[in-house]
C-alpha cells in the first residue's frame, strides 16, 4: 500500500487489469483483512469478484458499497485511469477532457463521474486550519457594485480562508455562504478553522462575536482611501486566482448549484501545489473515494447536492 506510481507507464503496470484494481480497493478497506461490519466475525468466502459473505452470521458485504464507485457498470480501471487523470494534472479537469482520456461515447457519463471524483476530493478526516488565518469573501459571476458585492443579486457569494506562514500562503479552505451575515460567517469558520487561531480580517460586522467562540481576531482597517486589495492581499491573490481557473477551465460557465464542486477540485490542487509526489495524490484521492458516498446523475441535476 505504499507504493505511489510516480509516471503514466508506473501507474499502468502497477494496475495492469480489473484484478490490480479490485485487490488494491480490497486493501484500501480491509487494510487489516476482512471483518464483518455486523457481527464482526473475520471469517468469510468470496462471492464473485467484490462480494463477501461472513461465515457466521451470513451478511454480504461488497468492496465498494458506500463509495463512489457503488453501482458502477464501467471497469474498475477506467475509474483508476480517471482518478489518476485528475489528481496529477496541473490544470483544472473538464467532463469534455475525461470523456477523451477515457474514450467514453457518452458526455453525460464522464460529467457525472467527473462530479463524483470531485466530491472525493474532500476528506472527510481532513485536519482544519489553524494558526494565523486570513478570512474575507468574494463575488463569482461577474463584477459587483456597491457594498463590495455583499447582498449582490444574481451572484453567489464564497468564503475564503488561508493559512499564513509568515509571508507565505498556506493550506486554504472555500465555501459558498447565502450572506454575509455572522449567521453564514461563524459556521464556516467554526467548521473549517481550529478555535485558539488568530482570524485576520476587515471591520465587516459579519465577523463580530467570533472571539466568543475562541478565535482571536485582527482588524485590518484603512481609513483613508481603502483598498481590499491592500487589506487582505493574500485573500485578494487567491481569489483572483480562483476566478482565472475557473475561466480557463469551464469558460466561465458554472452554475451556481455546482459551484461547491468545482471550489472543492480548486482548494485540492491549490493545497497540494508544491507536492513532487504525483502518486501519493492518486493514493489520497482513491482513500478518500473509498469512505465517500456515490451520488447520481439524477440527484446531481435535481440539484439535491
């Protein structure tokens, strides 16, 4: 389990067939052999190729129940060669980019497996963000006006916090917020931010009362001739970052019900920028898909995410 394929021609030796595939997922959630999640009985015998039967008290449990890959009718290795596509690529992944990798004759198909590699982008185990973080929000879907975009109509409003290190830019963390108000602000920050971390932010009201909370936090005001800009730069730098991506990525066009998403691809590659270990990504990403939940293509356009 400790091998992280670093180039193409690894990655497909490492998983040659269905067989690699399935073994490696089978390692991924029994990592200390087989135990019957009902009974907790470890003795049981294969049925097919990802189901197992306790020998006590006769559940079957399948390898890929409960993940991304549940009900899945497509090779076990394009969904590898799709992981490993988007998790070692530089640049931003489009349904349009996996349906050529994968040679899929359905659109439809690679924009839903493409959303569902996304959700497994978030682990759920991840660590939050601690120390000195800087916090402030932005506008997606165009320029705003007045109040710097905060209760802008036809926009949607995202939150965003980093880690500084000094003068340097840490691991980040987004959100899409309905306002700006403490009751959208707080929770983010309680969820994402460990309490006792120094919250670097403007004088917005939508931050008062955070220190209640056990947060510190640092006021940073220009009276005369304010620009965010200069206020919170490594924010500022970050978002128009973000909106560069998604531009050349998607051209722009995002729906809003989706956004999450796409924010979520955004701050995995962002956080691992600097990381040399390709397939340690690849590793990571095929963990977290194993503890993340399927959703369809129904759900995904009822917009029930």
């Amino acid at each position: 389990m400790k091998e992280y394929p670093m180039t193409f021609r690894e990655f497909i030796k490492r998983f040659p067939d269905e067989q690699h595939c399935r073994d490696y997922l089978y390692e991924l959630r029994f990592s200390d052999g087989f135990v019957c999640p009902k009974c907790s009985h470890d003795k049981h015998w294969k049925i097919g190729e990802l189901l197992f039967e306790c020998a006590k008290c006769g559940r079957q449990t399948s390898v890929i129940a409960g993940t991304i890959f549940q009900d899945t009718r497509k090779p076990l290795m394009d969904w590898f060669i799709g992981i490993w596509w988007l998790s070692t690529m530089k640049t931003g992944a489009s349904a349009l980019g996996l349906q050529q990798v994968l040679g899929l004759k359905s659109y439809q198909t690679s924009w839903t497996w493409l959303h569902k590699i996304r959700k497994a982008l978030v682990n759920p185990n991840r660590s939050k963000l601690l120390g000195t973080v800087e916090i402030d929000e932005t506008i997606i879907g165009g320029v705003a006006t007045g109040k710097r975009g905060r209760g802008a109509e036809n926009k949607v409003l995202v939150i965003i916090a980093a880690e500084l290190n000094g003068k340097k830019i840490g691991r980040c963390r987004m959100g899409i917020i309905s306002d700006a108000s403490s009751d959208s602000i707080h929770p983010f920050i309680i969820e994402n931010i460990e309490t006792d971390s120094t919250l670097i932010t403007d004088g917005w009201r939508g931050y008062n009362g955070i220190e209640k909370k056990g947060f510190s936090r640092k006021i940073h005001v220009q009276k005369t001739n304010p620009n965010q800009e200069e206020l919170l730069p490594h924010i500022h730098l970050i978002a128009s970052l973000l909106k560069r991506w998604l531009l050349g990525t998607l051209h722009g066009a995002v729906e809003s019900q989706h956004l999450q998403s796409y924010l979520d691809e955004y701050v995995f590659r962002f956080n691992r920028r600097k990381s040399a270990q390709r397939g340690l990504l690849f590793y990571r990403v095929l963990e977290s898909a194993m503890q993340t939940k399927t959703i369809t293509y129904e759900e995904l356009t009822d917009h029930k995410i």
